[in-house]
C-alpha cells in the first residue's frame, strides 16, 4: 500500500512537472526530454518515442522524440509518410485515436497474416497512445516499449500512461501554438524589415530628387552640377567609376565632361564619334542597360558594341539613358571592378529613375543658358528675368501658405462691387439734395419760396436721407464683416467670438459669390456658443467649403441647397457643412485631402482648398474632420473640435 502510495505521488509529481516545462521550455525537443526523464521514475521507459503529424504536408509525421537501446532513431527534421493502420502500429494509434497495447506474439501474430506490420525490432511488450487536441483531432502518437520479457506494463502502467499522454497533448498544443506565433513573429519581422529597406530607398530616391532639383536650379556651372550630381547619385548606388556623356546631336558626337575612375586619372578620349563605346550602345537602345564581365565581352564579341574605349575589366557595369521625351541628351555610367560590388536590377531602376531627372535638369539649365545668350545686350531685363524666377522659386515654397489667403483675394472684387451699389446711390441722393437746396435758396432769395414749397423741400430731405442711411448701413455692414474676416484670415491669434454671429459674418462676406446663384443656404446653428479660438481657421474653412461648393458641386446655373450646422457636445464643437450637390465617387473622395488634387484643373482649381480645410481643424483648431459622399448625393462634412484653445491658468 505504501509503495502504491510513493507511486501515486510520483506521479503527481510528474503531471505538475510536464504542466511547469510546458511553460518554461521553448523547444518541443527540450519538453519531451523532460516527460521521458520523469516518465522513467514511475515505470520502465528505457525505449520511448514520440512521432507528431507534420503541418505542412497530409498524412505525415515527424518524429520529434526518439530514444531506443537497439534501433537507430531518423532525424527529427525528416518527414515521413505516415503507412495505413494496417501496416503500422503507429499509424494505427494515430489515425484510429485510440490506445494499442502488444505483445511480441501478437505482433508476430500480424506479421503472418500479411504484411509487415511496423518498421524495427518487434518489442517484447508495444504501447502507444494518441495525442489528442481539444477537438479530439491526432496530434501524434506517444509510445513505450520494452525488449526485455522482465519488464512489461500491467493495466496501471498502461492508465498511468494514457492519463501521462493526455497532459503530454495540452503541452503540446501550447508548444505548436508558441512556435507558430514564433514563426509568424519571425515572418513579420522579416516582412517589416523588408519594408523598413524599402521605405529606406524610397527615402533616399525622394531626398535625391530633392537634391537635384535644389541643384538645377541653385548650381553655378557644368563642373559643380556634374560634381555634386555624382555625390547624390553615390548616396543611392555604389558610384567609385562614375562617367557622365553628352550627345551633341549637331555633330553627331559624344563628349566626357566628367570623369571618375579608380584606375584612369582622366578620361581615355574627351570627345568622339556617336557609334563607338558602351555610351552609343546605350543610346541606341534608349534604356538602361546592366552587364557583367562576361555579357560585356560576349557584346563585344558579336560586334553590338563597337571599340569599347577605356579599362573593360570591370566585375559590374550600369548605364542609363538622359531622355527627355524623344530628345537623348546623354548616359550616366558607372561600374565596378570589385567582384564583391555588382549592382542588382534594383540598382540599374535607381540609376535609370535618377538619369531621366537628370535629363530634366539638364533640359531647364540649357533653356536657362539660351535665355541667357539672346538677351546678353539686355543687361536690365536680364535682371528682372532672374528677379522673376527668384521669386517664382519663393513663390513655389509658399505656396500653401499663400493659398490660405487666396480665397480672400478672390472676395475682394465682389464686396467692392456690393458696397459700390449702397455709395452710388449715396453719391447720387446728395447730388439730388444739393441741387434741391440750390433751388430752394434760389426761391427764398427771389422771395418764390412759400409753404408748400418748403414743405416739399423737406419731404425731399427726407426722402433722401432715409435713402443715404439705408444704404450707408448696407455699406457699413459689409464692410465690418469684411474688414473683420479679412483681420481674422490674415492673423493666427486666438479671440473669443460667438459662433453663430461669426458664421453669419462670414456668410456676409461670401453674399457676393452667392448672389445670383439660385443656391439656399440653411443655418443651424446654437447661438449661446462662445468661441476661444482661431476665427481666422473658421472662416478659412467655412470659405473654402462654400468656395468649393460653388466650384464642383453645383454646375452654373444649378439650383441646390447648402445646409450649416453647429452643436455643443460637452467641451466639444459640432460642426457640421453639407450640399446636395453632384457629390463624388469614393476614388475621387479618397483624394480629397490629398495636396494639389482637384478635378477642375485648368479651371480655377489649385487642389489646395480641401488640404488646408484638412490642416487647418486639425491643427489650430485641434479637432477631427469626416467627409461622406457618393454620386449624386452631394457632400457632407463633419468637423468636431475644442470650443477653446487657450490654455487652462494655474
């Protein structure tokens, strides 16, 4: 009883073991290691073996675990097919999912009645169990055998062993489960890192281009372009041997004006005839081209390439195409005679994506040099010509900010118009009252003037003044609103304002984009929300809304509605702007955003007015913006931000 007892505790132990190397260990291997050892302090385990079905492939296994004191055991990594039940009493555990106890005879016994069953010495006494996974699908199988007649397992031995492969099986499934978490964290990691190199190149082309357009515009002479070209282009592929190539295509020539080789301090020929070289076999192609030392020499071998002129021992070699269009205006070249440098298809799209940028500024430093040279006796228009383009460039650099101003602009010569209306009548009401005093002064003065004239004289006073102060009012009116938007569009300060009264300013400003347009204009809007914020990001936004509106949403002469709205949730504006206009697909409104993007190019769009609404609630007004829309039912907006910006005091 009391060995039965010691056993029992042996095997408690066991399980609690199995349960804590399932949580430690990291390997499968590692694990099993651990269950034979501590499955041999409670029963005879001098043979064990474990064989688990392969993931990748049907009906395989790999065995895992393997530990026999006469057959040799097969690699762990080996996957073998898996034979029918009846072949083996592996097979059998497995695809069967039920136990198998044997005795040698017994084996035997199955040997005669066909074919071999089972692969290695026949045991004196064959246990197997199935590994089951929660599902009751096979795992594998977990076996124990013994060769000696002294040592067989009697029916606890074989419950012990299948309580043992049940925990074994709940191991194991966290074990797979880890290790195919590891293999996908492996896969992902391999992935971003692949990305990451990726975004890296993409990087790099993007601040190379930066670079050169800086370049072309800022560089001096041939020399420093050329100089400065080959380091940027260095930054992207290996370029020790670089060589730049000019085609003059008026005398069918080809020059070198730049030259940078390991093992020849200048260029071999400075100047030669188009159709000999690698430069004219590039040319000819018009595409790049990436050789070896062996594809090099089979071109010269068959004649493609006539009199390679300079060092042709090179391990790699790149060339690429200047083209502009049709116009060919040169290759770049570079090479490698170091076997452990050789460029990569990735390498020749680098260099040929940077030779036709090339092209590019070659293209504009030539145009430069010919507006140069025709107006070399205009000293002073000269001077205003790089004036002009001085201030283009700034223009370019600014353009977004000034963009923000440029809706304000385009409101100038309608207000004007608006308030040129109110002040000419105002002008021609006092002209009118001018002359009536005139001729009233003229009537007393010959003594005419009696009580009815006078009388008239006064309606007429009257009359015109009610008519100067309405329009005077109409005129002070739109010029407040004006004035204090244009204040607010043209300042990045923080003031409160009441939002409802401020829309309505806006909305004023905007009457003479609206008039004469069949267009309605709805607002919703609570009136106690006082507003610490930027009005100047308001009105912006709310301008380039209606602005917008106007310009996609409505073609000239349509008739719709534009609904505004705006709601306190809490500390939180609702803002809402909608039309029922022509609306748009979910491609266009997925580049909505997107700066310079506008489907009115060439008619007034610059694709800026949705970017910088875009900016603007979410930068000073530290707020979110959506925009749902689909053909033919217009566009809605939806803006939620802070009803203040100040920062709290303390």
């Amino acid at each position: 009883m009391e060995s039965r007892l010691k056993r029992l505790e042996a095997v408690q132990t066991m399980l609690l073991e199995i349960g804590q190397k399932s949580s430690s260990c990291t390997e499968i291997s590692e694990f099993l290691q651990a269950v034979h050892a501590a499955l041999g302090r409670i029963m005879y385990a001098a043979n064990f073996y474990v064989a688990l079905s392969d993931q990748s492939a049907d009906n395989t296994v790999r065995f895992v675990y393997f530990v026999d004191e006469i057959d040799d055991a097969p690699a762990a990594d080996e996957v073998v097919q898996l034979a029918s039940p009846e072949d083996s009493p592996t097979a059998w555990v497995i695809l069967n999912r039920q136990r198998l106890v044997m005795t040698a005879a017994e084996h035997i016994s199955k040997k005669d009645h066909g074919n071999a069953f089972g692969v290695g010495t026949v045991a004196e006494h064959w246990m197997g169990c199935p590994l089951l996974d929660q599902n009751h699908q096979a795992l594998g199988a977990i076996v124990i055998q013994s060769y000696d007649k002294q040592h067989t397992f009697n029916e606890e031995d074989q419950a012990l062993f299948a309580l043992i492969a049940n925990h074994v099986s709940s191991a194991l499934q966290g074990l797979r489960s880890m290790d195919r978490l590891e293999r996908a964290v492996q896969e992902r990691t391999a992935l971003l890192a692949h990305e990451v190199a990726e975004r890296r190149r993409a990087e790099n082309i993007q601040r190379a281009l930066y670079e050169l357009a800086n370049l072309s515009a800022t560089a001096s002479d041939r020399a420093t372009l050329y100089s400065q070209l080959h380091q940027i282009i260095s930054g992207l592929v290996s370029a020790k041997n670089f060589l730049m190539a000019l085609y003059h295509p008026d005398t069918k020539e080809i020059s070198i004006p730049y030259f940078v080789d390991e093992k020849d301090d200048v260029a071999p020929v400075k100047r030669f005839e188009y159709g000999i070289g690698m430069s004219s076999y590039v040319l000819a192609r018009k595409q790049a081209c990436l050789l070896d030392a062996a594809s090099f020499n089979a071109l010269v071998a068959s004649g493609d390439m006539r009199e390679p002129l300079g060092d042709v021992s090179m391990a790699s070699w790149m060339g690429a195409p200047m083209l502009l269009g049709d116009r060919v205006y040169g290759v770049i070249i570079v090479q490698s005679y170091d076997p452990a440098v050789l460029y990569s298809e990735a390498d020749l799209e680098i260099l040929a994506f940077m030779a036709s940028h090339v092209a590019v500024a070659i293209a504009r430093m030539q145009a430069d040099r010919a507006i140069r040279r025709a107006k070399t006796e205009l000293e002073e228009q000269n001077a205003a010509l790089n004036s002009a383009l001085t201030a283009l460039q700034e223009a370019q650099s600014e353009l977004v900010r000034q963009e923000k101003l440029a809706s304000l602009g385009r409101l100038v010569a309608g207000v004007a118009h608006e308030i040129n209306t109110p002040l000419g009548i105002c002008v021609t009401a006092t002209s009118h009252l001018v002359q009536e005093l005139k001729l009233t002064k003229e009537d007393m003065a010959a003594g005419e003037l009696n009580e009815d004239g006078l009388n008239q004289f006064f309606d007429i006073v009257d009359q015109t003044l009610r008519i100067m102060t309405t329009n005077t009012q109409r005129a002070a009116a739109l010029v407040r609103s004006f004035k204090q938007v244009a204040v607010d569009q043209s300042s990045d300060d923080i003031r409160s304002f009441n939002l409802r009264t401020y829309v309505d300013e806006v909305l004023l400003s905007l009457q003479p984009k609206l008039k004469g347009k069949p267009i309605v204009v709805e607002i919703d809007c609570q009136a106690d929300i006082q507003m610490d914020s930027f009005p100047g990001a308001v009105s912006q936004i709310l301008t380039n809304m209606v602005m917008n509106s106007l310009t996609h949403g409505f073609e000239e002469g349509e008739g719709g509605k534009i609904k505004i709205s705006g709601h306190l949730d809490g500390d939180q504006v609702q803002f809402d702007y909608s039309d029922d206009g022509v609306g748009m697909d979910g491609a266009t409104l997925a580049q909505l955003f997107d700066p310079f993007f506008t489907t009115k190019r060439g008619s007034g769009g610059s694709g800026l007015g949705a970017h910088i609404l875009y900016n603007l609630a979410t930068g000073p007004l530290a707020g979110s913006i959506k925009v749902v829309s689909a053909p033919g039912m217009g566009l809605h907006y939806k803006l939620r931000f802070p009803r203040t910006r100040r920062s709290p005091k303390g």
